[in-house]
C-alpha cells in the first residue's frame, strides 16, 4: 500500500507576514515613482498604464482565462467585480496623491480598514481606536482642507474603495494559487473599465519607449507584485489580522514619500500618524490560541496562584494540552508529586512558594 506525499508548496514555507510586509513597501513605492511621471503624463494616464502593464504581466505569467472558465457564475460576479474596483481605486488614488502628499492619502486610506476591524467587534476599546485614528487624520486635514477640497475627496473615496478591495480580495483568495488567478482575471476587467478614462492621458507613454519602460516599472511594482502578496498573506491570515496589520500604512506611506519624493514630514504629520498607528483595535481581533496549548486560568482568586495541572489519561498526549474549558480546575491529588509545579513555573517570593508546596508529611512512629 503506497502513500501519496502532497508537495508542500514553496510559498507556505515564508511565514504570511513577510509578505505583507513586503506588499506595505510596494503599495506605495510603486505609486510614489508613478508621481515623477506626472510631469509628462496626466495621473489617470498614469493609472491605466499601471493596470495595463500589470494585466499583461498577469496574462503571461498566469494565463487566467484557461481558470476563469472553471468558475461558478457567482465567482465570475466577484472577480468581474474586483476588477471595476481596481480600476476605479487605482485611478482616484493617483488623482489624490497629485493633490495631496503620499503620507497624507496614506493615513486616510488607513481609516477604511481600521474601521472594518473595530466594526467587527463593536467594544469600547475598538470604538476608542477608531475615533484616536479619525483625530490623527484630522489633524492631517484640517489644515488644508479648504484649498484641497476635491482632494481630500478623492482621498477619502479611495479609502472606500479600499475596503471593497479587502473584502473581495478575501473572496478570491485561495490556498492552492487559484486566487491569484483570479486576481489576474480582475485585473483584465480593470484594465479594459479604465480604458474610456485613461487611454487618452496614456498616449504620450505609448509613444516614447522610455516613459513605456518606466510606466511598467510602475506598474510591476504597484499591483503586481503588492496584489499577489496580499493575496499570499490573506489566504494564511485572518481578515481581522489583516485589517490589523495595515495600521503600518500611514508610517510606511510618510516614510516613502520621504525618501523617494522628499515630502519631508511635519511635526504635526508624524503625531497624526503616530494617533492613527498608536492604538490598535482590541486584542480580540486577532485569532483566538490555540486550546490545546491553552493552560487552564484560575477558577476562584481565591484559590492558591498554583493550579494543579490537569492528569493525562486517555487521549491526552502531554499533561499540559488539555482541552477541558479554562474554567475546569481538578482538584488537588491526595499524594504529592516530587515536583509541584513544572519546571517552566517559579514562585517570586518565598510566601508564595511555601502555599506552592503540600503541607509535610509526618513521619512514622
């Protein structure tokens, strides 16, 4: 009788943060070259030049039309409706970004995610982030909003469509590389939605092979290799995880556009950024231990701070990994091992260690 070892694929062996913390760089160090093109190409010009360049590399590097006829009908809407989000997301991004600095889009953008997470689990901890995150990014706003009206419009549609994108994003996503796929057939609808908008603004790229060689610069490192790594990381990383971990945006978007387009950032940049970075949602958002390496808490405070550790019997490998709810505590055994307590717990302080140990013995007569 033979086995079938399954290969284990060569991405599973990265852990999932990785690559989102190298889509966090891409998401706007590719944006932040697409700001130098501005000089000779209009931003929606600019735009569809990314998602042109990035469908291409995504047809001939996945060839996604052989995949998509294996869809459902239901998943044909998604990624149908994935792509007319990228197309319009990208292209109101790069209106922003010629407006307004990259830290500043990039601390707005931060509001629709953190406003996902804290909206998953409604408490007071959650409801406090989200209003320090709004306060950061009003001290952002507030002082030019009057005379970049229609950007902070566009900044703030853009968060919107954001949180589209993580919510179908997550609807594609696939362990087996099926959702990469998929993103490749949402971005041939993206492109061929922002043809109307932007094919006109593109011509002069399409016509000077320096400014095309640059334009798919940007468009590889804007949305192919950020979308395929959200994609690696969201089917390993719970949603909640994930619109946690964009909390680094705004720091990375500030930094970026520090570096690359030397928009240097203000005091008052970096305490707005620090607000919306520097109180997370709760805790709770993040997935829940493991129980099989849970250890029991204690059922009383009144009880010793040693909680004796539950008995291996019959389906339990290690006395420790007990599936027994936290609230379950046994009772102490009528004869005392060598060692009460395991060898990873120490007692502080002698009065503790003496209500640690058993009471002694008496001797035989």
């Amino acid at each position: 009788m033979s086995t079938t070892v399954r290969a284990v694929p060569a991405t599973d062996r990265i852990p999932p943060h990785a690559f989102f913390l190298t889509s966090a760089l891409f998401h706007y160090l590719g944006p932040s070259f697409a700001v130098l093109l501005f000089a000779r190409i209009a931003p929606l010009g600019v735009a569809w030049l990314r998602i042109g360049t990035a469908a291409i590399a995504f047809c001939l590097w996945r060839q996604p039309w052989r995949y998509v006829g294996r869809l459902s009908p239901h998943d044909r809407i998604v990624v149908a409706g994935l792509g007319v989000v990228l197309a319009a997301m990208n292209s109101i991004f790069y209106l922003a970004i010629a407006r307004l600095p990259l830290g500043t889009v990039g601390a707005i953008e931060f509001l629709g995610p953190i406003g996902l997470a804290a909206w998953g689990l409604r408490s007071r901890r959650n409801v406090a982030a989200l209003a320090l995150a709004v306060a950061g990014v009003f001290v952002l706003t507030d002082v030019r909003f009057a005379a970049d009206a229609i950007g902070y419009v566009f900044a703030f549609a853009n968060c919107a469509l954001f949180v589209v994108y993580i919510l179908l994003g997550y609807r594609i996503a696939a362990r087996d590389g099926g959702g990469i796929d998929r993103l490749g057939a949402a971005m041939a609808v993206a492109m061929v939605a922002a043809l109307p908008i932007g094919i006109t603004d593109a011509l002069p790229a399409l016509l000077d092979p320096w400014l095309l060689a640059a334009a798919i610069g940007v468009g590889v490192s804007s949305s192919v290799i950020p979308y395929v790594c959200d994609q690696l990381a969201m089917a390993r990383l719970p949603r909640a995880t994930f619109a946690l971990m964009l909390s680094l945006l705004p720091a990375t978007a500030a930094a970026v556009g520090a570096v690359v387009l030397r928009q240097i950032p203000t005091p008052a940049l970096w305490r707005s950024v620090s607000r919306c970075i520097g109180r997370p949602p709760d805790r709770h958002l993040r997935p829940p231990r493991n129980a099989a390496t849970h250890t029991p808490a204690l059922a009383d405070s009144s009880r010793s701070p040693y909680v004796e550790p539950p008995r291996s019997g019959k389906g339990l490998p290690h006395p420790w990994r007990s599936t027994s709810p936290a609230t379950s505590v046994p009772p102490r055994p009528a004869r005392a091992s060598r060692r009460p307590w395991p060898s990873t717990m120490s007692c502080s302080s002698r009065a503790i260690r003496r209500s640690c140990l058993p009471p002694p013995t008496p001797e035989p007569a």
